[in-house]
C-alpha cells in the first residue's frame, strides 16, 4: 500500500515532530523508562512548566504517550516508534557532522527532519552538499537518508492522527 502524502502535511507533521521539547520527552522516557507522576518537572529541568504541560497535552492528543497506573508517563506502540525515528535521525546526523560536528541531540534530529521535509530537503541540499563534500560524497550522504526517510513515511502512514489535524501552532 502507497500512501501519498502532500508537501504540507509533511511540513506540519514534522513541525510538530521537530519541536525541542517533544524530542525531549519521547527520548528521555525511551532512553529511561516511564515518568513518575509529579517528576516530569524534575526529569526534564531544561523545560519550562509551560512547555511541559503543552508538550505532554500535545503528546497525549497524538497518541505518543500515556498514564499508566503506578508506573507514570510512559510511550505508546507509536511513541516508542516515534523514538526509533529519532534514534535514526541523530545516528545520520552524527555520522555525517550535520548540521555540525558538535551539536546538541535535539537540534542534530530537528535539522535532519528538515532534510527529510519536501520544501526544506530543497533548500537544506546546497548548503549540506558544500559543507560535507570534503569528508564524503553527497551522494553516499544522500543515501544514508533512506532509513531516517522510510521511518518517517512508515510513521505518517501509521499515525494519521497526526498528519490529519491542523497545527496553529508549534509545540515549543
């Protein structure tokens, strides 16, 4: 089964996939298990009270997590594959210095979602193209965006809740 996706819901599907604090989230719970009630504050310190509330409203309404009795904030079937993504993301961004050889974990995986986004991959490629032609070719580059890239289709594809609902505004 092929699904089409338009240009604009990929944009929007990844602006909400992009944001800092969502990356954040789903990658601290599947990197250390459930958040207890009342520790997510404590877990996630480098985020305000109002980014917290938005983004787990924002992850709850997509599906991504869910309360569970004694154990807290854990990931769905969808968070946890969400967070593969992600993982993906940031192992081809590692591997290929991008944005930059140093870079925070969050920003490495928003920048390559942008690689990944059909208007940005456009306007992203020249620059990338030029930075990296001396350690590889863009061609090898290129195709190591496979994966990252048929883990985001796969996802959309299975996660219509999120590509079906408009977003006024990004998570933050």
């Amino acid at each position: 089964m092929t699904t089409l996706f338009t240009p604009a819901t990929v944009r929007n599907a990844v602006e909400l996939l992009a944001s800092r604090s969502l990356i954040r989230l789903v990658t601290e719970i599947d990197d250390n298990g459930a958040i207890p009630p009342r520790r997510l504050g404590a877990t996630l310190p480098d985020l305000s009270s109002h980014q917290l509330r938005r983004t787990t409203e924002a992850a709850r309404a997509h599906g991504l997590v869910r309360t569970a009795p004694g154990a807290g904030l854990e990931l769905t079937k969808s968070g946890s594959e969400l967070a593969d993504l992600y993982d993906a993301a940031a192992r081809w961004g590692r591997r290929h210095a991008y944005p930059s050889p140093v870079c925070e974990f969050s920003n490495r995986i928003r920048h390559v979602l942008d690689l990944l986004t059909p208007s940005r991959a456009a306007e992203s490629a020249g620059s990338f193209a030029r930075r990296s032609a001396a350690r590889l070719p863009s061609a090898e580059a290129e195709a190591g965006l496979a994966r990252p890239r048929a883990l985001l289709i796969q996802w959309l594809a299975d996660n219509p809740q999120v590509t079906a609902l408009a977003y006024p505004e990004p998570v933050a």
